[in-house]
C-alpha cells in the first residue's frame, strides 16, 4: 500500500468528494489543481477499496428474503425493521415485471457503523468526524429480475452488460430523455494493473427538470467492472470542485444551471445459471438487476418533493432500458436481414 494512504470507511455516500481530496488517485489533469501527494491511493488501491464496498454495500442492504416484508412485532403496532434497516416500500409493475421499491434513511450518526455495509476492514481505515453540517441521506433500492435470453421485454446478460456497463452514462443520455447532455471529463488510462475489465472516469451529466425549474448538473465519478464472469458493478460516486478541469462544461451553464449530486450502485449478475468455461458467462437462469442511489438535486426543490419522485423515476428506468435495448436488437437484425439481401442480390448494384 502507498505509504500514507489510509483507505476512507464510507466511500459509498451522498457528500461530494473533492477532485483535490486525497483521498482520490492522482491524474495529470489535476496539475495546478491539486497535488499529488503521497497519501493519495494508487489507482489499484482506490478501486479495490471501491469495489469492495459496492459488493459489500449491494450484498447487505436488501432484506435476505426480497420478496418478504419484514416480520410484524405482536407487540408492537410498528412493523419490525430488518437487520439492515431497508424497508420494503412498494413493487411497480413496468411493462409487465415487478419492480421491487425499497427504502432506508441513513443518519450522520450511522455513517460509520457496520450496519451501513460500507466499513472498511483496515484497522488503519480513517474515519473522519462528523460534520454537525452533514446531511441526512434517502436512499432508495430497485430490484427487478429478468430472464436471461434476448428477447421482448427482456435481455441477456451480455445486453445488459453492453448497455450499462460498457459506455453507461453515454448510453444512459439515448434511453432516458430527461438527460440533455453528458460529458467525459477525465479518464484513467489503464484503470489498475490488478483489473483487466474496469474503467474510471469523471464525467458532468446535464438533467433536464419540469418548466419553471433550472437544469442540475451532476459530476461524478463513475467506476464500471466486471466483477465475475456473470457480474458486474457500476458505480457513481458524486464530486465537486470539477469546474476547475479545462473540459468542465459548469462554468458555461453556471447561470442557468444548479449544481447537484447523486450516488449509485448498480449490480447486475446472473442467478440460478450455468457457468461458462473460460470465463465465458452463464447461460440460463435469470438476470438481477439491482441498484441503489441517493441524491439531492439542491437549489431551492424540497427534499421532501424529491423523496416523493424518486421511487417511480428509478422503476421506470427499467421499461426505458429495456425498450432501448429492444430496439437496438430490431436494428441489428434490420442490417443483418439488409446484408443478407444484398448478398443473395449481388450487392444490389454494379
């Protein structure tokens, strides 16, 4: 480990990061921002760290049984919280499957404790004090399930795969039309020496919002890995201070703008399938879908309107993502059909 650093507890979390924090690796385009100074994290050490809390943070936070309530105190007229304090809060149907809602209120308080899922094991891990300023945070799960095959209203792994993972927020601004804009800020080349499927960018996304209200601009930083042959996490972790990056697109929208911030973590894998060979993915079975975010989109909108959002925009993400990759499949067979023709015609011309 680079002598200095101490791997951050909680890197799974609503406050922003700061690009000149050390706690994030060193990158050229930081030059005359910050420093690079020892106690920053080699890009090795950050995303093990990272990637450990994601899939400890995923792995935790939903009920053992999703498709249970928690069970009811006899005594007690409130229900009995689980042992990961989420509470189930509703199942959307989109398109025909079941979008299972869940929700958790994460106190200043309870940022450090074990229960949160997001400790590091280091017995040198730093553990920052509480900011009095800190705020409240309202998380929210998803979790649907879907059989692993291209076809309506589904997708296999490797689709999902192509669509969020690879090129995720890129992607992201073609299936879902409240985005106006992204943009790649900075990107880690070679992303670790330990990781041979994993990428780290900074990147600004631009969030259209009804008339009357001003446009956000999330940047973050976004961590997309395969993780297993039939799994894989993306994850985005919010920052600040990237008005200060030459490509930063905020000083430009800074009057018609509101800078905000969101967290996420997004796990995909395959249940109840047959592992391929030769780190091939499974066959069968069901794709999970699972994903968990926290946000704040500032300026002068009530948390406690936000709060009330949420839950139907991340469930309807679903039904985008999955018409967008229907459609891409039917244009992929259009130009297969279209080559064929043109093979059996001669190529359809001199």
């Amino acid at each position: 480990m680079q002598a200095g650093f101490r791997p951050v507890k909680r890197l799974i979390r609503l406050a922003p990061r700061s690009i000149k924090d050390d706690t994030i690796p060193w990158h050229p385009a930081f030059a005359g921002i910050a420093p690079s100074t020892h106690q920053r994290p080699t890009l090795d050490q950050f995303l093990s760290e990272v990637l450990r809390q994601a899939l400890h943070f995923t792995s935790r936070v939903i009920p053992s049984d999703p498709h249970d309530a928690p069970p009811q105190n006899p005594t007690s007229k409130r229900p009995t919280r689980s042992s990961s304090s989420w509470r189930p809060k509703s199942v959307k149907k989109v398109d025909g499957i079941d979008v299972r809602i869940y929700a958790r209120k994460l106190r200043p308080d309870e940022f450090h404790v074990p229960v949160t899922g997001t400790n590091s094991s280091a017995s040198d891990a730093h553990s920052p004090p509480i900011d009095p300023k800190e705020e409240t945070e309202y998380w929210f799960a998803r979790r649907s399930v879907h059989e692993n095959l291209k076809g309506e209203g589904t997708a296999s792994f490797g689709e999902f795969e192509e669509g969020l993972k690879e090129n995720h927020a890129e992607n992201e601004a073609e299936y879902t039309p409240g985005i106006k804009w992204v943009r790649k800020l900075v990107a880690w080349e070679g992303a670790g020496d330990r990781w041979a499927d994993v990428s780290m960018s900074i990147y600004e996304i631009c969030h259209g919002l009804p008339p009357g209200l001003s446009s956000r601009i999330f940047p973050i930083l976004l961590i997309a890995a395969k993780t297993s042959p039939s799994e894989f996490l993306v994850i985005s972790l919010p920052l600040k201070d990237t008005h200060l990056l030459p490509e930063s697109a905020i000083p430009s929208y800074s009057a018609s703008a509101v800078v905000a911030k969101y967290v996420a973590v997004e796990r995909v894998r395959v249940l109840g399938g047959v592992e391929g060979g030769s780190g091939q993915e499974a066959d069968g079975g069901v794709v999970e879908w699972l994903m968990c975010t926290a946000s704040n989109a500032c300026g002068w909108l009530p948390m406690v309107v936000q709060k009330g959002k949420i839950p139907g925009v991340i469930a309807k993400d679903v039904g985008l993502f999955l018409g967008w990759v229907g459609g891409r499949r039917r244009m992929g067979k259009g130009e297969e059909e279209l080559e064929e023709s043109e093979e059996r015609t001669g190529g359809g011309g001199e």
